[in-house]
C-alpha cells in the first residue's frame, strides 16, 4: 500500500507543468531535488503511522477478551414517614434519603478479591447534623478451594435475613422491619475473621471470631443490644464474639438458616457492673411457591447479668411473619407481623406489635416504589403510611 501511494504522488508531481517551463538543466535538477525533499519526508511519515497502527494493534490483540478487575455498585433509598403517635396525639411527618452506599470490589485473582460498602446515612453528616458517614464493609476474601473460603476485615455478621442482603429492590416494605432492626441489630457489622463451609450441595456452615458488642450500662439505652454495636471505630476488644450459622438451601425455593452468637461479657469489662454474658440464637425461613412467598424469623437474647435482669432487659426477643404475592414482573403486594419486646424479662406488658401491608412496583428489576400502611400496638399506639423509593446497581 505504502509503494502504491508514493507512485501516485510521484506520477502527479511530475505531472504539473514546471518542468515544461524549465529554461535549463539547473531548474530541472533543482525541482527534482524538491520533489524528492517531499518524497523522502512523505516516506517517512507513512513509516511512522504503522509502526502507531502496529502499536495499536498489539494493545487491542492483549486486551481482547479481558475486562476491568474493579467493579463499582451501589443502592439508595428516600422515604417519606406519616405517623401519628395516638398516645401524644402528635404526628409525625419527615422526608429522608436514608441511605446512599457506594460499594467497590477487586479481584486480584481468581481466588482473592476485596469488598467494600460505604454508606452516608440521612443526606449529611458532621456535627450537629442528623447523618453518619460509615465503612460497613472492607474485608479481603480468600478461596482456599471450591469447598473452602475465608475473608478478613470488616464484614457483616452473618444472622436474619435483612443484615446481609438489604438493597431495597430485594425486600418489601419502606422500612426495615422492627425485629432484624432492634433484636438482631440489623444493619450489624463486626471486624475479625469468617470462614464459609459448603459442607454438601446446598448446606452452607459460617463460621466467624469478631469485635463484640458493648453495651451502654446506665441511662435510658442501658443494656440496649443496638446501641451497643462499636461499628469497629477504635473498638474495646476486651471480649470477642463466637457467631455460628447454617442454611440450608437445597431445595428450590425454600431456605432454612440458623444462628448462633456467644459472648462472655457484652459490657467489654465495664467497671462497677457484673459481667453480661450474653446468648443470640435466631432462625429465618423463607419459601417460594410460584409467585407466592412466606418468610418467618425468630430472634432470642439472653443476657445473664444482675443489671440487666434488673432492667428486665435480661431477655429481648422478638419474630415476625411476612408472607407476599408478587403478580408479575412489577407488582408485588405483601402483609407483615412484627412483635418484639427489648424489655422481655420483666413483668410489665412491654411487647411491641406492629402490622404492616403495602405494595412495591418495581419501574425496573433494580427500581422500586414502595407504599405501605403501619399500624403499632401493644406499648405503642400509632398508625400511619410510609412511601419511599429505592434503587441498586
């Protein structure tokens, strides 16, 4: 190609009427000589533009088939909460974006990657503002071999069923429900090492030494299992947590998982109070027939201290049973039951109940609009509906 352009240009110089005016030799030799300037410089270029093209094309042959290590994903949702406390006859009406989370991943090998969630709570954090900026995840994970993994770093306990998948898109209901939020303590995040068993086809052991908890011994959140998460944020680790679960998902449709979390003293050694040992066990179900699905969770602590006892928080404990009918693609309706009670060891009535039914379109397999109606009893009285949008990627 590159001879077939040179003689082109070269029949087209010589072509022009200049060496038909030329008076003598001289001129004729001195026009050759400039054609051929141009000639030697045109050559040249052509040569540098392959060897570019070749560049290029050995760039492209090594990329061919090979895609990015790095992933990035995310999900967010905004709601709006219309309650009306019937005990004060005082309502309560709010907007929020709940939550942003960007999650980033690696794979530095087939078997060794990284995963990361960071979550900015309530639009805006800093102080006096109502949010939180928050690493929820950040662990390296291993593949010893198909049967075998580990992962090290901050990472979700493994118990209920919202703790460790709970994008909007996947669940129904603006809010979270009120037993995997005050009982398991969902969203519960713990620094330490897991490691996950595919003991057969379909039965899964986790098994995991974490940061513990370390609950508040006085004031009104004393012996209170939510507030004592540390969110691994410079986290006392006089006492780790021991965390068992298995499921069972063999069959289609139907998963089956239990848990089990043991820590010798959930104050972290707090002075002038009893050790709390303290016992998690919890258990979930959830079954798919067609388009019909039915999940129940079951959350029980025991705390074994004087204090606690004597707050009758030495017992919290809580269930739910949510069953749903998803019509097609965009529409699924649901209904749930909630009651728990954070109080379960004293004599009083301080269970809490709460119904839920709503409706949840999903615009998109990944976005979701949710409305549902709430209504809370026992030693709550309220009653509203709550509307929220959510998405994922």
């Amino acid at each position: 190609m590159k001879k077939t352009i040179l003689a082109g240009v070269l029949t087209t110089l010589l072509s022009v009427p200049t060496a038909i005016a030329a008076e003598n030799t001289d001129d004729l030799r001195k026009i050759i000589e400039q054609q051929q300037q141009v000639l030697d410089e045109l050559e040249r270029r052509l040569n540098e533009t392959e060897k570019r093209v070749e560049r290029t094309a050995d760039v492209v042959d090594e990329n061919i088939g090979h895609t990015s290590a790095t992933t990035i994903g995310g999900y967010g949702e905004m709601h709006y909460n219309n309650i009306k406390d019937n005990q004060t006859d005082t309502r309560n009406e709010e907007i929020d974006f709940h939550r942003f989370v960007l999650f980033f991943g690696h794979e530095f090998t087939d078997n060794i990657r990284f995963f990361s969630e960071v979550e900015l709570e309530h639009s805006i954090s800093g102080d006096g503002q109502n949010g939180e900026v928050e690493l929820e995840q950040a662990y390296v994970e291993y593949d010893f071999n198909q049967q075998l993994s580990g992962k090290a770093g901050l990472f979700l306990i493994p118990v209920g069923i919202l703790n460790e998948t709970h994008e909007p898109a996947t669940f129904y209901g603006v809010e979270r429900n009120p037993v995997e939020k005050n009982i398991i303590p969902t969203t519960w995040w713990e620094g330490g090492l897991a490691l996950d068993i595919i003991a057969a086809p379909g039965f899964d052991i986790d098994l995991a030494v974490t940061s513990g908890l370390d609950v508040p011994t006085t004031g009104d959140n004393a012996y209170n299992i939510r507030s004592g998460r540390q969110k691994v944020s410079e986290a006392i680790a006089s006492d780790f947590a021991y965390t068992a679960r298995i499921k069972y998902t063999a069959i289609p449709g139907l998963e089956l998982a239990a848990t089990a979390q043991y820590q010798s003293d959930i104050t972290q050694g707090a002075v002038g109070v009893d050790s709390a040992q303290a016992i998690l066990l919890s258990g979930h179900v959830i079954y798919t027939i067609q388009k019909f699905t039915i999940k129940a969770l079951i959350a029980n602590w025991n705390i074994d201290s004087n204090e606690a006892e004597a707050l009758g928080k030495d017992k919290q404990d809580g269930y739910y049973i949510e069953p749903s009918y998803r019509f097609n693609e965009s529409f699924g309706i649901f209904a749930r039951y909630n009651e728990y009670d954070t109080q379960g060891g004293n004599n009083d009535d301080t269970s809490i109940t709460q119904t839920n039914v709503g409706i949840n379109y999903w615009l998109h397999e990944n976005v979701v609009f949710k409305a549902d109606y709430e209504n809370q009893g026992g030693a709550n009285d309220a009653d509203g509906f709550n509307l929220g949008v959510g998405y994922q990627f």
